[in-house]
C-alpha cells in the first residue's frame, strides 16, 4: 500500500545532507461542507534512524495526523463535507515520498457526521477516487482512519467544533466565541482554563504548524 523503501545507495547520498533529528514536510488538506484548508506541517521525526524505512515514517505521520486531527478548528463549524451535518468523524488519505533529503507526505482529511451513515460513506468513495485520479495513481493511497477504532462506548465522538480541550457540546454551541490559539492559528478553546490544560498536549502540534490557507471551495 505505501512506497517502497529508498533504494539504500541513495540513503547514503541524503545522509550528509539530513538534518538531525530529521523533518518531515506533511501537506495537509481539510475538506469540510463549503470548506477547505491547507496546512503545512513540519515536525520533526523522532529519530534519524526512522528514514531507513517508510513503513517507519508512514506509522509514525499516520499517528501523528491522526492525534493532530483534534486541533484543527475554524471559526465556523465544521460540517460534514457530504451531507452537511455536524461533523463528528474524520477519514484521512494519506501518500509519502520523497524529494530530495526530506520525506513528503501528502494528507487528506474529510470531516464527516458518521461513518454508518451510507450515503456519506459513499460520498467518501468517490471522493477518494478523485484524489486517486488526480495524483495519478492507480491505487487509493493509505487510508490509516478506516482501521481506527469506534466511537468510545455508548457515545459518540466529540463535535469537531467543540472546544480542543472540554469537548463539550455545549462549546460546539457557541462556537463562533471559541479563543484561536495565538502561536498556531488554528485551535481553538472555550476558555482560557481550557487553553492552559491543553497546552501540554497542543505544544508540539502547535510548533509544528508552519502555514495555514484558507482556500476558497
Ligand atoms: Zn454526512
Ligand atoms: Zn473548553
Ligand atoms: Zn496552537
């Protein structure tokens, strides 16, 4: 499913030139009802031994991703990007390379209401055979989220508008009076008691957001 590990004479060639610990470039792109955004993320990698293997790179992005999908709020609500409804869930694709000394690694995530919901998940289909199609491949991409486990019991997941740190329904509510994080731009807290319990979990995600561009649908 991933790419094929570096051919090892062309390691030795990039090893000089890698920084230490290492970066990866992650190009993220959000797609939600009417929304859409692109964010750069440039954390580093835990270790400069990680490069030696995709698989390595690819786990760790993939769990990255999937623990930095929390932070990214908006000042609107963020929808299910098929039907329109509160968003509860994200799906993301994901697809590494590599240019030059640094790995790249492309990611689309959708916000959807549920993944029971069959006329989204169909939407979700075709939205994948689309980014299929324009990346060129004749496979989908990794698709890590389609594994994860399902929503805690006897709940569902948190609004994606909620505050980052509460969760609460209630700070979906109110959302448009959510505070932005002022290093990252991008999260977003009911309080600033919220904000202050967050930051430890937040700090390295907030680092690691190099850009975020509001484009148009
Ligand atoms: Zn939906
Ligand atoms: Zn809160
Ligand atoms: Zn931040």
């Amino acid at each position: 499913m991933y790419p094929s590990c570096r051919e090892p004479s062309m390691l030795s060639f990039f090893e000089s030139a890698v920084a230490d610990p290492p970066i990866v470039d992650i190009k993220v792109q959000v797609f939600g009802h009417g929304e859409r955004l692109e964010i750069a993320l440039h954390p580093e990698l835990p270790s400069k031994s990680m490069l030696d293997s995709w698989d390595e790179v690819n786990k760790f992005v993939h769990e990255y991703v999937h623990a930095f999908g929390t932070d990214v709020k908006h000042s609107n609500a963020w929808k299910c990007n098929f039907c329109g409804d509160p968003a509860r869930e994200t799906n993301c694709y994901m697809k590494g390379s590599y240019l030059f000394d640094r790995p790249l690694v492309d990611v689309w995530i959708h916000f959807m209401c549920s993944h029971e919901k069959p006329a989204c998940v169909k939407g979700l289909a075709t939205a994948s055979y689309k980014i299929t199609y324009e990346i060129g491949d004749k496979d989908l991409p990794g698709n890590p989220f389609a594994t994860r486990a399902g929503p805690p019991p006897g709940g569902r997941w948190p609004l994606a508008a909620s505050c980052c740190n509460c969760k609460t329904e209630l700070s979906a509510r109110t959302q448009s009076a959510l505070r932005r994080c002022s290093g990252c731009k991008l999260t977003r807290y009911c309080s600033v008691g919220c904000q202050k319990a967050d930051w430890k979990r937040h700090k390295g995600a907030c680092k690691a957001v190099k850009d975020v561009d509001w484009l148009p649908f």
